[in-house]
C-alpha cells in the first residue's frame, strides 16, 4: 500500500492532469475476501453425491431465517427471481401495476413486467434514494397492486409511512433487499418489514453464493406457493428425491427454474458465521467515511431513515457538480487516475434506454432521481478495506474537487 505522496511541486495536481497518483496501484471497488471455510464447504458438497437443492439448502434457508428473524426463508437462483415469485404468489399479473423506485437497478421492474404487470416509476427522497412514501401516495391507483421498496445501498426505506399506505390502500409491501443483508429500522431486520422480501447473494454483496437469492415471508400461503413455484410446480416433499426409494412426484401448479443448488448453498452457509464481524467492519467504514468526508466540501453522503441502521453494502455519495468544472463522469476518470476504483448506483432508471424508448418513461418526471443518477458515485467499500485506504480515497477525491473548482 502506497503512503499518501503529494506531488511536492503541485500538490493538487491530480492525476489525470500529470500530478502523481495518490496509489500506484488501483485500489478495487470491491474485492471478494473468501476462505478455507468456503472451500471445504463447496467441496464437501462436490464429494457428497448431491449437487443441487437438497440439505444444504435446507440448513442455510434456515440459518437465513434465524438471522432475519423471519418465518420463512426460501432459497432462489437470484433476488430477481425472487420478487417474480413473490409477485405470483401475490397474484399480481396482467392488467396490474406496482409501484419501483425510479432510482434502482432494472431488475426491480423487471420482475414486474416478468409477472406479466406493469411497473409505474415513482420518484425518490433527495437525501436518502429510497422511494418517496408522498409520491407513492400520490401515484396508488386502482390497478395498484403492490408497492416494491428497495433499501438502497443498504439504508432502509421509510418502510413505517410505507406501511401504513400499503394497509390503507389494501395494496402488498415487498422489500427489494438486494442490497439489504444486515439492514435493520426500528429494531427488526430487512426481510421482515413488508409482506415478504428477496435479497441477493450476487458475487459482490455482503453474503455471496455466487448468484443466489432468499425470499423471506411471514405468510404461510406465500411461502407454501413460492416453494413449489420455485422448482417447476413439483410439490416439495416429492422433488426431495434421495435415490433410495422412489415416489411419483407431481405437477401441481405453474412452476419455474428458478431454485438454488446444494454447492452454492454450502458456500452462503460457510458465511453465516462471519457476517456479524463483517457487518460491524462495514458499518466502521462507514462511519471513517461520514468523518473524512464531512471535511470535504462539495460532498453530501446518503442518510438513513429515523431507526435505520445500514448494512453499508456500498457507500454512494452525492458530488455538488455545479460547483465544478468536470462532470460526474470526467470525475469517475479522475479518481481512477488517482488509483481509486469507483462505481454508480445508480442511473435512474428512466435514463436506461430500455425503460425510455420501449417503456415510455421519460427523466423528466422524476426530478430527483436524475438529478442524483448525475451527481452520484460509489466509493470502494468491502471489509478488509482499511483506515489507511479509506484516507487515501477521501484524499483523492478532495484534491479533485479542489482543482476543478469553479
Ligand atoms: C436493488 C437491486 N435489486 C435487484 C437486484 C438483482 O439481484 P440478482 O442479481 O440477485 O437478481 C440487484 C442486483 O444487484 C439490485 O442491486
């Protein structure tokens, strides 16, 4: 690791302008910090006979719930495969909408239009991202069906006025919690504030069964249909097969293939036991961030609702540009210079020609979200992220803002 070295003749030259590079190598925006642990899992699965969904899809399933504290958690190929299947247990199908968050990833909509609805963009709050309950309100309809929130970049939404619209108006609350492992509001866990939850266990997320998803439910009826829809409409006792006896087992409803394998499973497994320390690395981080941060003028870092506490699954910050002579982009480029790795969550969704030509959104409408899909950046956070590396980012990024300041 590279101590911080000024250029002794031009100290805020930046990089990308010919001054040396706060590192001489690229710090990662993410690094994956994997184990003996997870190997001998996976292997063990490998040598045992049975590969896909079987005990150990059982005992991380219920490991996950134990940790959320929810009555029901259900192994999936992905978290977007999970919310289609919370939104067919739902009934939400054609003729339907539900409202996402114009500030998300596409497979929050996605999921809709997989469930045959229609996704309705609702716009965000300026400082925390997440959906705005007032624009939520405001856009409930009579096609209406459900409300997804996501708890972006690990901070929870305002999910208690969420709520409380959601029973008003007889409408389902799902959580999108992709980015929500270790996400907390008001003393209960992500997975348990709405009718049911997905998370994500993509390879760069807090636990990671290289893809993979966990639908958390408390209702019986929803998680029943979820586990059968989840592997073909075979109902579940049956699909169990060991190999020693044989049962006929049945179709019993429209399914999909969309279940979580025994080898990935293992490996969440052999994770479990280290996300509390992680948790408590991240959420240090966080707090080294908020602190060198708030000395760097031109910066605004995202807040949580009142009783959120975050997972710290990425650490997004929003650049005041109008005060600088470079865009956001030019600045991404003058960080990477610098030896920084850097990301965006997100660009709105409106902004993504998918969701503009063929969906007919337009950026215009969701003020805030745009506003923010040109001012945001994400800065390296992961656990073995160290004090040292997170200076040398905070460094990096106010030099560059000092030397393109108008
Ligand atoms: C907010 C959000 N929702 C959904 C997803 C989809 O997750 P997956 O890749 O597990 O389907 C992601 C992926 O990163 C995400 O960030």
């Amino acid at each position: 690791m590279s101590a911080l070295r000024p250029d002794p003749a031009s100290p805020d030259r930046p990089a990308c302008e010919g001054g040396t590079p706060i590192r001489d190598s690229l710090l990662p925006f993410f690094r994956l910090d994997l184990g003996r642990e997870e190997e001998e899992a996976v292997l063990a699965v490998l040598r045992s006979g049975w590969l896909t969904t079987g005990p150990q899809c059982e005992r991380f399933e219920a490991a996950f719930a134990s940790y959320t504290e929810a009555r029901h958690a259900i192994a999936t190929s992905s978290c977007t495969t999970g919310l289609h299947l919370i939104l067919h247990a739902a009934g939400v199908g054609p003729g339907d909408e539900v409202l996402v968050p114009a500030m998300t990833f596409p497979a929050t909509a996605s999921a809709v239009l997989h469930a045959g609805a229609r996704p309705v963009l609702v716009d965000v709050l300026p400082e925390q991202l997440t959906i705005d309950p007032a624009a939520v309100a405001a856009a409930i309809g009579p096609r209406t069906r459900a409300i997804v929130a996501v708890h972006l970049a690990g901070w929870p939404a305002e999910m208690d006025a969420l709520r409380a619209l959601a029973a008003e108006r007889g409408v389902v609350l799902i959580e999108d919690a992709a980015h929500a492992i270790g996400t907390r509001y008001r003393g209960r866990s992500a997975g348990t504030l709405g009718d049911a939850a997905s998370f994500s266990f993509y390879a760069n997320k807090n636990l990671t069964t290289c893809e993979g998803g966990m639908v958390t439910t408390a209702r019986d009826d929803w998680a029943r249909t979820i586990r059968v829809a989840r592997l073909h409409g075979i109902d579940v006792d049956a699909s169990r097969r060991d190999g020693r006896g044989y049962r006929h087992w049945e179709s019993v409803a429209l399914g999909w293939k969309y279940n979580l394998n025994d080898m990935q499973a293992a490996l969440g497994l052999a994770q479990m036991p280290k996300l509390a320390a992680w948790q408590a690395r991240r959420v240090a981080i966080d707090r080294h961030y908020r602190a060198a941060l708030a000395q760097v003028e031109g910066v605004a870092v995202l807040r949580g609702p009142d009783g959120g506490e975050t997972s710290a699954h990425i650490f997004p910050v929003l650049v005041d540009t109008e005060r600088l002579r470079i865009d956001r982009d030019a600045l991404l480029q003058a960080l990477l210079a610098e030896g920084i790795g850097v990301g965006v969550h997100y660009r709105a969704l409106p902004l993504h020609r998918f969701f503009r030509e063929d969906l007919g959104f337009r950026a215009e409408a969701f003020p805030v979200a745009t506003d923010a899909s040109h001012r945001t950046l994400s800065l390296p956070m992961f656990p073995a992220l160290a004090g040292a590396e997170i200076d040398q980012v905070v460094a990096a990024l106010a030099r560059i803002l000092r030397y393109y300041a108008r």
